[in-house]
C-alpha cells in the first residue's frame, strides 16, 4: 500500500494562515484541495461535497467582508479566494483530477519519459501508419473508420479507468498495483488524445 504519510510535505508559511487550526500539508509541493475541502484523496470525490464547499468558501473568502482589515489580511484573503477557485475547477474536471491525484501521490511527474507497452505502441504504429497513407490518398470513408477505431480504443481505456479507480477509492485491494495499471492508462490515453486531435485536423 502507498504510504501517503511519507510523501505528505508540511506546507510553506504562505499558508499558515488564521483561518485553519492547522496548517495545510502538500504532496510532492503541491497544494492538497482535498485537505482543503476536508474530504479524503479519491479519484471519485464526493461532487456536491465540493461544491458546498466551494460556495462556503466563496462566501468566507469574499472581498467585501475584509474591505477594513489590513493589506496583509487582504492579501490572505484574496490567495485563498484563488486557492478555493482552483481547487474546484480541478476536483470537478475528470481529466485535470486524475492527473492532479496521480501528481499528489506521486505517482506521475511532469515530463516523465513513461515507456509504454510494446503491444499498445504496435497498435498505434498501425494507425499512425494508417493516417499518414490517408494524407497522401484521403478516403472519407476510410477516415471516419479510423475515428470510430480510436474512439474505440478510447471508450475502453475510459472503461478500465472507471473500473480501477473505483476500485482504488472503496476497496482495500493492493492499491501499489492499481495505480501503476492507472498510470498506465493515463499515458495511454494521453497518445490517444494526440492521435483523436490529428483526426479532427482538415
């Protein structure tokens, strides 16, 4: 099992702010908006958990309410104000979340050359090859197959995702190993993406 308390990080003083009894932690230097919303790391966050409390900090941090304390508290105010404005657009984003929990445990890392596998890469040699004859002899009818090929591929990937990630968040399976397999998929979908962008290029 990942030990999560090992990768926690305390905070900077940039957020030791008056409003928490206690200091927010960060993992591998990143801002914890599940700590913030005080509910547990999860790949399927409670939804409307976020945002009630996305809109009690919205009423808490408001500007208004601060218009006579010092510069220092309005500065305060207005950082956290941005911090509940991020935190909601990333926990309520399904792509933007699995990336951000996968960063928080430490799992994926910005610019991590991730090999994939060798039989996911063949497939998408085929294609690859498939959509450079398409440049040189365009075929409608061959393009659209090839869009619904990878739509294909990517409506599995997203499947085993569900499937995993649940798995990850509600059972006491061994969670090492689910998220090595979900990080996988994470590039996996990541090169499909770039393939489904180049189908939709005229």
């Amino acid at each position: 099992m990942i030990n999560i308390a090992a990768n926690v990080l305390i905070s900077s003083v940039h957020w030791r702010l008056f409003y928490f009894q206690e200091p927010m932690t960060e993992y591998k230097s990143l801002p914890n908006y599940f700590e913030f919303y005080h509910i547990p790391v999860a790949f399927n966050p409670d939804l409307n958990a976020i945002k009630l409390q996305f809109y009690a900090n919205s009423k808490k941090y408001h500007p208004d309410f601060f218009a006579n304390e010092s510069d220092e508290k309005q500065q305060e105010v207005l950082e956290l104000s941005t911090l509940n404005n991020k935190a909601y657009q990333v926990l309520t984003s399904p792509q933007r979340r699995l990336k951000y929990v996968l960063e928080l445990l430490g799992i994926v890392e910005t610019d991590e050359g991730y090999k994939l596998p060798q039989d996911f890469l063949m497939d998408m040699m085929d294609i690859n090859e498939a959509l450079m004859d398409l440049e040189f002899e365009p075929d409608a009818a061959k393009i659209n197959q090839l869009k619904e090929d990878v739509a294909e591929i990517a409506k599995g990937l997203d499947h085993e995702l569900e499937h995993l990630t649940q798995a990850y968040d509600t059972s006491n399976t061994d969670k090492e190993s689910v998220l090595a397999t979900i990080k996988d998929i994470f590039y996996r979908q990541k090169y499909v993406a770039r393939i489904q962008e180049k189908l939709q290029q005229p």
